[in-house]
C-alpha cells in the first residue's frame, strides 16, 4: 500500500499529543539553550570524547531511558521502548568535534547568538535529543518502535565513522536497526539522503637519497611522487554521481642540497556512488604503482629502488536512502508543514554507514541557524520561534518514522 | 716563455729559507694544533660569524700583517707586502661552518685526532694560514706580490658564497686580485680546479584553495607544482660538463579534505658550465610558468589562479681555471714533489667566485686527514709528519704563486 506521507505527518502534527509535545519544548527552551552550552563547553577533541560521552550518558540516563550504555567503541546509548513489535530505529547526534585537545571551548553569548568551537557541529543536537525526549514524555507520545537514542563517537575526520560504523556492524543491536536518523548541525531543508563515499590515504615514497650533486642520476622519490600526483590531476571523473580527488598534503625532503629519502602526500578521493569510488580508488592505486615502476626504471636503482608505503587515513563508504523511500518522504513533508523548502543532498555524515548496508537513513537538522562550523569562530542563533519551528519538523519526522502512536 | 713549474717549486724547496719556514712550522705544531682547537671552540654559525672573525682579526694582527681590518660583510684581513710590483693574490679560508647556534663545538682529542662540529671544514685551515705566515716570517721569506690573508664569511649552504663574492665584486682590493687560493678541508690531493655552479630556488604555487568536494574542479596548486617537478625529471643534461637537478624539499596543504592553498619545492640545479647552468636555469623557468598555465587551463580559476613566485636560495657561479694555468700546475707539482698524485677537481668552493671573473684560482687543501665533514661526527687528525707533509707542499704553491724571492 502506498502511503501518503503528508496526510500521515498531518495527522501526527494535528493531533493533542503532539501539540503537547511543542507546547513542552518551547515551555523547555531556556533549559534546552543551557544543555547545549554545557555540553559544548565539555571538551570533546578527535578519539577523546570520554568525558562528553560520561556526561551525556548521565543526561540520558536521567531523561528515564532503558539499557542506558556505553559500548566498546564509546558511543552512549539508552532505549524508548515502543508499544510494537521491537522494531528498532536510532536517532542519533556525534559527541566529537573537529577541534582539537586545548582548545577554548567557553561559550560567549551576544543576544541569541552562542558562540564557541563545537556548539552547532553537532553538540546543539544532543541538546535537542534530550528535549525531544522529556517532550515525547511530557506529551505521553507512544511510538510502535523502540528508539534508541545514541551519542556517538568519530564522525569527524580521522574519526572515519568508527562510532556508527560499530552500531552497524558490531554493537548488540547491530543486526536489529531498521531506521537511521542522524540529527547533525542546525540547517533543517537540507536533508541529506546520499552519503558521499570517501577513501583517504597517505602515500609514501622511498628511497636511498643522496647528494645532490655527487649523486645525481639516483632514484628521487619526489619524481614518483610528482608523477602520481600529476595523473591523479589528470583522471576523467563524472559530474553526477558526484566524483570527485584531491591532493591535499605533500611533504619530503630535508636539505636543499640532497636528493630526498622520502617524498609522501596524502589525497582525498570521494564518490556518491560506491561504484565510481572504486573506479577511482582502483585507478589511484595503478598510478602509485606505474609511478613508482617508472622512477625505478628512469633512473638509477643502484642505492635501492623507490619503494612504496600507502596507509588508509579513511574509508567512508558511499551509499544513499532513495528519495521514494518513506524516511525520506516523512522528512520532506515534515518540513513542508513546517514551512519549509527542503532539498535533498549528499554529503559525508554517520548516515553514509547505514546508507551503505541498504538501511533507510538520513540526516537532518537540530533547528535554528548557524554558521563557521569547524571554524573558531563557529556560532548558532537559538532565537526561540525559529529554534523550535526547526525542532518540531525533526520531531514529526522522527515520530512519523517510529510509527506514532499517540498518547 | 714556457714555466717549467717543476723546476720552479724545486728551486723553492731546496732553498734554505724554504727550509727554515718548514723547520718553523714543524716547531710550531703544537702551537698550529692549539690554534685549530681555540678556533673550533668559537661557534661560528651560517650569518653569525661575528665572534670568530673578531677573534681571528686579533690573530691576524698580531701575526704583523699590514691593513688589518674586517670589510663590510665580515670578512676579515691583513696583508704581507711583497717587494715588487704591488700585484695581490689572496690566500683564504672560510670562517663559517654548516652547524646552526647551539651546537656543542667542545673539541674531543683521541690520540692525534680532534673531534668536533667544523674542525676541518673549515677551521684547522685557518689556523694554518697563521702557521705559514709565523713560517714565512720566521725565515724571512720575502715575496713579489703582495699576499693578503683572509677569513671569510659565507662560504657554506645559504651563505652562498658572500664573503668572496664581496671581496671580488665590491670590496676595496676588488680590481686588484690576480690571483686566489683557497685553502680548504684537510685534503691535498684533490686540487679543485673547476666551480660547480649552482642555482637554488623555492618556487612556490598559489591558489585560491577550497573544500576538496565542495570546491572540486577548481585549479590545485599541487597539481602545477608535481607537473613542474615531473618535467624537471625529465630534463636531459649532459654528462660532461657535469650538469645536474634535484627536487629537494617540497610541502604544502593544511588538511587532507582541503585543495591547498599553496605547494612549493626547492630545487637544486648544478654544472661544471656556465653556459649549462643557464640552458639549466633557463628550462627550470619555462616549465614553472608551463606548469602555473596549464594548471589554469586545465580546471576552473573563478575563485583566482594559480600564481607563482620564485625566491632564490643559493646562486653560485659555475667556473673553472685551466689546467695549464700557472696556479693549478705550480699547486700539481708542489704536490708531486712531496709525494702527493694529486688530481684536478670540480666542486663548489669560494674559488668559485674568481674562476667565474676568470681570474685563476683553486682550492687546496690544510693537510692532515679528517672526514665526516658536515656531520656532528667531524674530525680530523694531526699527527705530526702527516700535517707537516700536507702543509709544505700547500706552503710551496703559496710561494710559487705568490713569487717566491728568498730572503
């Protein structure tokens, strides 16, 4: 039967609870503001979200959730038991931040405006988290599934999706997660229902070095390096799936005067299409290779030959939730009753892990605006209608994809 | 009229002042020896010279020598007039060594070797040079040419060679300089009668930079800098001369999901040619701007272009003095006639500068043995006959260039 998303999301918008639910966050405002900048000002740097996570664990505990825990990664967790059969869908907000250890993470407050490093990327969604919860309560919201609520760990760079990745593929209820939202930044149009894949790597070139002068006509490490570099600038990608590379760093050598010892430079390949991904990771790991053997070949190995190293600094998988699918479909129409204009987009976020095992999964956004993500300067604008006009569209959509139940 | 330089230097080494001078130096060795360790024990860092070469200023003074002083740039000197026509050549070493400030110049003595940073590059030389003039003086040999006794700044790395060039090029004996000898590390067999020239630049590429998907497309700075280091490794140089590049250092980028704003490589390019070294310098430059345009070509420069700029890190002049010149033949046989099979080298050394003028002029060497000049490890070793053999064959090139005139 083919639903109809809209008159569903009508009638949860329409109904007393729901309205009970709203009448809550607003009622909840200044105590939601005061989450987010508790939370934001709890470090919570690359692989060291510890003490974040200790405290959101304690946060999730006291809204009353059930099994509240950390796994072996360090995600937090806690369950709303649905009136149904167990079907199980997460929502879920990062723990990590982009900055790093010493990092000043005060928040100053001018107006509506908080700023600090962190406050919208993504800790003003565990802040909302916590407020949909104590208004699903308030309101005596009763869902079909269970939710569980989730903190995670890793989204962020080197992070590579480690604290999704485990929910996913080892967490215990890795096998039961039907549904996947990850509420990430303030933006609400843009949904994000494509998950850019990425593969990141450090490659490494050697070789025995030498004078520059007395050693002339040696293998140099820089010239494989700069071969590769230049064919991987030379690679035909599509405009769509959006295919895209990047040679980021380059490092190597230490004296003017002397032929390197090593030569390395770290790129950036990503894809919305798992396929075109692997086409290119494919076609990179030829060039190293070709470049390496022609260095090798071009000059003299005498000393020793070029010799390579590649490390993975990341590996995303690409996916995407097709837009026909329900999870998609409930958070546009959401929005739609909200006000809102929502488009659909790719992009690189926990969802990519789920998107990628074929599990229905989008992001969406915690409400309000804000800017300079993943700068200092980084800042939200909690102002309070358009807080929580942002808030209610994500909590519809939530409750329409938990199968709302009412009170 | 036709030299014959063999019977020349053996007119000077049978004559008995040429005798008295060796019987000197001899005498002298623990003195030489003491001087080399007062010497090395002053740091004398790359652009900081300045407590060395006041240091041995005194030295000189009090050596007697005429018009003692310390030039613009740091080079210190003093001059032993000759009886003739006043015609000058300039008999140096170099006051600087490659060891940055900091570094433990505490000399270690085993046996009859002395270890430290720059003991023999170049510092036991400038010790020698006070040892002939006490030589000289002792046994009263007179000269034709004015002798004019130099420590120079400059002469290592990024030096680049400013001491000398000041001499030849600004200084007040500019235009009078007919001939140079540089006395330079412990070794005498290996006159260098050839400057290898040298050009060193750090070219860096500039663009507008941009998030490695989001930007995609625009032009990457590291794409313009590897097509330049790939066509510099395929430039074709001629065996002899001597002709070679390098690509050294590179670096560049911040991020690894970011398109650079900027890459840079140093690069090395050498020849025994003038005339090599600037088709060199020349192909270096076309293929920078190549790389910048085809960069600019290639991808999209809406949000600004790839620029370059091009700073120079070193610039020696390439050069060389005939072997059948007077000063390399007189230097040859002086070396025979004390045993030696000496051999005509190319290298790069403040004789550079001279040969470059055309003005004849070679590098020889302090006496003694040493090695790992450059390294942390440095020594030399003086053993007496050893150090004494070097010294007199090098004291009777000196002669024979300078008109030996007996007493």
């Amino acid at each position: 039967m083919q639903r109809d998303h809209a008159s569903d999301i009508a009638a949860i918008t329409r109904h007393p609870s729901f309205a009970a639910a709203v009448e809550k966050l607003d009622a909840d405002h200044d105590r939601t503001v005061a989450d987010i900048i508790a939370l934001t000002e709890i470090p919570s740097p690359p692989f060291k979200e510890e003490r974040r996570a200790a405290a959101y664990l304690e946060m999730l505990r006291a809204h009353g959730l059930e099994d509240v825990e950390q796994d072996e990664v360090g995600n937090v967790m806690g369950l709303r038991r649905g009136a149904g059969n167990g079907a199980l869908m997460v929502v879920a907000a990062h723990l990590d931040t982009v900055f790093p250890e010493g990092t000043d993470v005060t928040v100053r407050r001018e107006g509506t405006r908080l700023y600090a490093p962190g406050v919208g990327d993504d800790t003003r969604s565990l802040a909302v988290l916590l407020a949909f919860i104590r208004a699903m309560d308030a309101a005596g919201i009763r869902t079909r599934n269970d939710i569980l609520f989730v903190g995670d760990v890793g989204e962020e760079g080197l992070g590579d999706l480690r604290g999704v990745r485990h929910l996913f593929t080892k967490g215990r209820y890795h096998e039961k997660i039907e549904a996947f939202i990850t509420v990430d930044s303030p933006q609400v149009d843009k949904i994000v229902v494509g998950g850019v894949g990425s593969k990141r790597y450090s490659v490494r070139f050697k070789g025995p070095g030498g004078h520059s002068f007395g050693a002339f006509g040696l293998v140099n490490p820089m010239y494989a390096m700069a071969q590769a570099v230049t064919e991987l600038g030379r690679i035909q990608v599509p405009e769509s799936p959006r295919t895209t590379f990047c040679a980021s760093i380059v490092g190597g050598g230490t004296s003017v005067n002397a032929i390197p010892e090593e030569a390395w430079v770290d790129i950036d390949l990503r894809s919305e299409s798992a396929g075109e991904l692997a086409k290119l990771d494919a076609r990179w790991h030829e060039i190293v290779a070709a470049a390496a053997k022609q260095e090798n070949a071009t000059r003299s190995t005498s000393e020793g030959a070029i010799t390579v190293e590649i490390r993975t600094l990341g590996d995303r998988p690409a996916g995407h939730t097709p837009v026909d699918a329900d999870i998609v479909q409930y958070a546009t129409a959401a929005l739609r009753a909200h006000g809102f204009a929502p488009k659909h987009h790719a992009s690189s976020t926990d969802a990519n892990i789920p998107m990628s095992l074929g599990i229905p999964a989008i992001k969406i956004g915690s409400g309000g605006t804000g800017g300079r993500a993943h700068s200092l300067g980084e800042w939200i604008d909690v102002e309070k209608t358009a807080s929580l006009s942002g808030m209610t569209a994500s909590l519809a959509t939530i409750l329409a994809v938990a199968g709302f139940l009412g009170e």
